[in-house]
C-alpha cells in the first residue's frame, strides 16, 4: 500500500509499504505536512475509505471538511458529507408535514449509520418525526460477523390538537453470526430490544399517554436459496402485565420465473398475563390495526381510527400474527392463537399482473366477546385475492369466502362489499434513505 503525505494538496512523500495481516506500526516524517493519506489513488480492495485521511493538526483530525449534498448516495473520502432529501408525510392528525430528511451516504455501507426526519406539522402546528442512529462493530476472528448497535425515536399526533403526540424510543442490539463457509446463504440473527411507547390505551380514554416498556428477544434462522428458501424465528416479548412467545416459519416453492407458492406458519401464546389486561395486547386474528400496534413499529395514515370504522385509512393494517384480511373482534384473543397462511401467483396469468391467490385458516383459544354472539367457534377460514405492488410493499387484500362466523360477523360491522377490502403498506421504506437502499 502506499502511504501519501500532503502540503497544501501537493505531495511531499509517497512509499509503498508491503502487506501485512492485524496490526503494523509505520514512521513517517510528518513536520512540515499538514495531512496523511493512505492509498489515494484506491489501488486496494478496501471497504471503508473515510478512515483513510488525518490531518496533522485540529481538533478533529480524523474528520474531514463538512459538506451538505442534495439526494446523495455515494460517499466522498475527502468530505463529511451529510445528505439531505425533501421531506413530506402525512396522516389523519398531523395533516400535511413538510421537511428534510439527513442521512448518511449508502454506498459504500458505514460503519455509523443515521436519519433525521424533522417535519413541520401543518394540522397540528407541531414538530413530528423520526431520528435513528446505528453504529456496526464487525469484530476481527470472532464468531459474529457483525453487530449493529441503534436507537431510534418518533413522535406524530395521535389527533388533531397541538401537544397531543405519541412518542416511541427504542434501544437495539443486532447480532449477525458468522458461517463458516462464506457463500452460503444461510443467515442467523439474534435482536434484542428494549421499547418505551405511549401507552394506546390511555390515548382511548382520553388520558396523556404514559410511557409503557417492553423487552423483546428475537432469534431468527434464514435460508436465501434460490427455489425453496424459507425462514423461522423465535421470539419472546416481555412487560410488566404480561409475558407473550411467539414462533413464525415461512417457506416458498418457486414453479416459475418470478411466480410461487408460499406458506406461512405463526403460533403465538400468552405465558404470563394480569387480571383485566386490555385488549389492546391481545394477539389478533385479524392482523394488526394501527391502535393495536402498540410498540408503533408501523406507519399508519389512520392509526387511532377504528378498524370498524367506514374510512379509507381505517382499512390500513399490518398482516402479521393470524394474517386474517377480514376484521372481526372475533379471533382476538388473550391465549393462544395458530394460523396458516398460503398466498400463491396464478401459474397462467401474465407477471405484468400482480394479482394473487390467498386462504387462511386458524385455530385459537377464549376470545373478546362479540356482542349479540353466543357459542362462536374456535376457528376461522377464508380465502381471496390480493394486489401486490413494489416488491410486495403494498398490498390491496380482498376476501371473497369465510368461514360462517367470520362471515356474520363482518358482515354486521362492514354492510358493503367494498369496504372488507383491507391494505397494508410499508411506508417506512419510502422514507429517504429506504427508496435507495430498496430500489423502490
């Protein structure tokens, strides 16, 4: 490598130094330079470069110039750049928001990672938005190949009054583990997590939200193959009132180019839980609403708004848990809770069409009560289509048959055809940096 000293740009001495493995000492007469480069013309396969310039005096000598760069991508070795991109949101409180986001250059991956979102809040005439920060420690001859320190917080109103804003702050320790052989494309993760979030059901009453805590250990195994991947993880969340499990497998068959079949297994479980929980932490049947999304980990246009409610963004929710695309309060429940998902492409239908096939079926135990229901079964079935949109980020669900109590059910809350039909969508990777680093 070589090794490059600087005076006013120009240089002053330059010498090749063999290879080395670890650490390796160098003297270097720097008395009359005012920087120290290694390898500037980029002959060496390195990964991270911004550690390859010091200046010899300043406070800060390892940090280079600042520069501010419009939708910036890639990072510069001779600058701290700091990219920004316009930043608009809205939500059903909030209204319109307006402001920049900052983030961190995406290619080459830095060590340090970060995103600030400050926004203008037209509705609320507040400040609402997000930061998050993330540092990597890739440790040298160790059996984890990487691990991802972060924290994060948020705050949007949760209606249309100024003050009133829920807050989530969250803590996390991200371990990838090393393979042993370098190729594969077999993953495991180990996240553990700690969560401070208002609490949904003081926002219901009418209350300032406290803060509730929450401690999540999640350990998950993935297998990237090209024809029948599939994943499973494990995961356990624990509060002061309550204590849940849960473990989650996925699979998929591919029959054709871009087309397959795939499945999807959840059991979830209370351990532990207290006298008069609300039922805002049970575990649904009929996948998560947004008030339901009590560690706020989803973005909803409507997220205080009823799932039984006729409004557009009332029919937002996350398909996890049962995964159920029909809402009923029937299937929410405090025990247990088993379901099986299957979604496939239609084998003859063209790919620039992205409709799908879906059925559901669960098993689970108590549930809330329905009002007006008596002797309601212990499982649920159904089946329908579904839109698929940017890389499955946005989907349009539409169910079409149920099973007897599901469909009563429904069809007493939701009297139209139209208004059964739910959505998801993830729009945290529509958020700058995520439609650069998802190709969306």
């Amino acid at each position: 490598m070589y090794i490059t000293a600087y005076k006013n740009n120009e240089i002053i001495f330059n010498k090749w130094y063999q290879g080395f493995n670890g650490e390796k000492k160098f003297e270097v007469d720097l008395s009359s330079a005012d920087k120290l480069v290694i390898d500037p013309d980029g002959y060496m396969p390195e990964f991270i470069r911004a550690n390859d310039i010091i200046r010899t005096k300043g406070i800060f000598k390892k940090t280079e110039p600042l520069r501010f760069r419009f939708a910036g991508a890639f990072e510069n070795n001779e600058k701290t750049q700091i990219n920004f991109i316009p930043a608009f949101g809205w939500n059903n409180y909030n209204k319109s928001m307006l402001g920049l986001a900052f983030y961190q250059s995406i290619v080459p991956r830095s060590k340090f990672e970060y995103q600030v979102m400050p926004m203008y809040s037209f509705g609320t005439n507040d400040i609402a938005g997000s930061a998050n920060i993330a540092y990597n420690i890739m440790p040298y001859n160790s059996n984890i190949q990487n691990l991802k320190l972060k924290a994060s917080g948020m705050q949007y109103a949760y209606n249309n009054s100024q003050g009133d804003n829920f807050q989530r702050y969250k803590f996390e320790a991200n371990f990838k583990f090393k393979n042993k052989i370098a190729r594969s494309k077999v993953d495991n993760n180990l996240i553990i997590n700690t969560i401070l979030a208002s609490k949904p059901e003081d926002i219901l009453i009418g209350n300032s939200p406290d803060l509730n805590q929450y401690y999540n250990l999640i350990f998950s195994h993935n297998c990237w193959r090209t024809f029948y991947p599939y994943s499973i993880s494990a995961g356990a969340q624990i509060n002061k009132d309550f204590v849940k499990s849960n473990i989650e497998a996925t699979y998929k068959i591919v029959f054709a180019k871009k087309k397959s079949v795939n499945f999807r297994l959840y059991a979830g479980t209370f351990l532990y839980k207290t006298d008069n929980l609300s039922p805002v932490y049970d575990i649904n049947l009929s996948g998560t609403s947004g008030v339901e999304d009590y560690t706020y980990e989803g973005a909803f246009f409507g997220r205080y708004e009823s799932p039984e409610g006729d409004s557009f963004v009332s029919r937002q929710f996350i398909p996890n848990e049962g995964a159920f695309t029909t809402y009923t309060s029937h299937g929410k429940t405090d025990e247990w809770l088993v379901s099986l998902n299957i979604c496939s492409a239609l084998p003859y239908l063209p790919k620039i069409i992205p409709l799908k096939i879906y059925a559901n079926a669960a098993v689970f135990g108590n549930t809330q009560a329905v009002p007006g229901y008596t002797d309601l079964d212990n499982y649920a079935w159904e089946a329908g289509i579904k839109l698929s949109l940017a890389n499955s980020n946005i989907q349009v669900f539409v169910p079409l048959v149920n099973s007897k109590d599901l469909k009563n059910i429904s069809g007493d809350i939701h009297s139209n055809f139209s208004e059964n039909i739910r959505f998801s969508i993830n729009l945290n990777v529509f958020n700058p940096p995520g439609i650069l680093e998802n190709g969306i």
